[in-house]
C-alpha cells in the first residue's frame, strides 16, 4: 500500500468518523468542533488531488471563516452548557434507513455510470487566471456569487442576534 492510499483512507475515515459525530452529538458546541474536523480532512483530500487552491479556499473560507461564524453565533444565541434532548428510538431507525437509502443509490449510480477521460484541454490555472476570475463579474467570474454569500451570511448573523437579544428581554420581564 502506497502513503497516498494510506492517506486517502485516513482522511476517508476522519471524514465519516467525524460526520457521524456531528449529526449524533447533543452539545451543540461539539457539533461545530467536529464539523470542523470534517472540514480540514475534505482539504487534505483536495491537497492530495493536487487542488491547491481549492483546498486552501476549504480551509480559509469553510474551516476558517463560516466555522468562526457558527461558533459565534452558538456563543451568541445559545446557552454553551445547552444539551438537546435525547433522539427516540423511531427516529434513529428512520434516520438509519435513510442513511441507507441515500448509500444505496449513491452506490447503484456510480457503479451504473461509464466514467471516460475527457480529451479536452484544460484550462490555465496560474494564480493571475484565477485571480481574474475571483473578481470578474463576467460568465465566468465569482465575485457576484461570494458577495451574495457575504450578504446571506450577514443576514444571518443579524437575524440571530435579533433572536437572542429577544429571548434575553423576554427571559428577564418574564423572570
């Protein structure tokens, strides 16, 4: 076994490790941590593919910036020592089924598909190629699609702190 394949399972395993961990933890702020954790291994995947830059926008813009977003907004709209309530039986078994399912025909889908190499040429990809397209706003240009991002992420942000300061007001008239 070569140190790539060794790699790809470990990365391949943090991932389901770490995912399985996210959607099965009750505390919230452990929920992110571990999110987190998924977030890097998906990078390490992109470095191993050789995509650089999108393995350094996964860690930037994912592991780095949204994950300080989420926590923020956990430290600000929840309680940290907040434990949600225990998921009953019925729920996990429809959850499991799901879960299944979607393997089932993720599975039958790429094993159904014939993959061929494309012949076409690919395109430059040096940092000042990728740079005009990051700002462009043309057909293909990104900045259009990272500004709505920021604004949705600011929306957000606003809206739950508009949500926490509303329960802290009512708590204390209430209280």
């Amino acid at each position: 076994m070569t140190f790539n394949v060794i790699m790809f399972y470990i990365f391949s395993a943090t991932i389901i490790f770490f995912s399985v961990l996210t959607v099965m933890s009750r505390k919230i702020l452990r929920t992110a941590i571990f999110l987190l954790f998924v977030l890097v291994a998906s990078a390490g995947l992109y470095f191993m593919l050789n995509y650089k830059f999108l393995a350094a926008v996964q860690l930037l813009l994912y592991a780095g910036g949204i994950m300080v977003l989420i926590i923020f907004s956990i430290m600000l709209t929840h309680n940290l020592a907040h434990k949600f309530e225990k998921i009953p039986f019925k729920k996990h078994l429809l959850g499991l089924i799901a879960a299944v399912g979607g393997i089932a025909i993720t599975l039958f889908t790429i094993l159904q598909h014939k993959f061929f190499t494309s012949s076409e040429v690919s395109e430059s990809t040096d940092v000042k190629t990728i740079g005009t397209k990051l700002i462009s706003y043309s057909k293909d240009g990104y900045a259009l699609p990272f500004e709505l991002i920021s604004i949705l992420l600011l929306a957000v942000m606003v809206g739950a702190i508009v949500i926490a300061k509303n329960r802290k007001e009512d708590k204390h008239t209430n209280g």
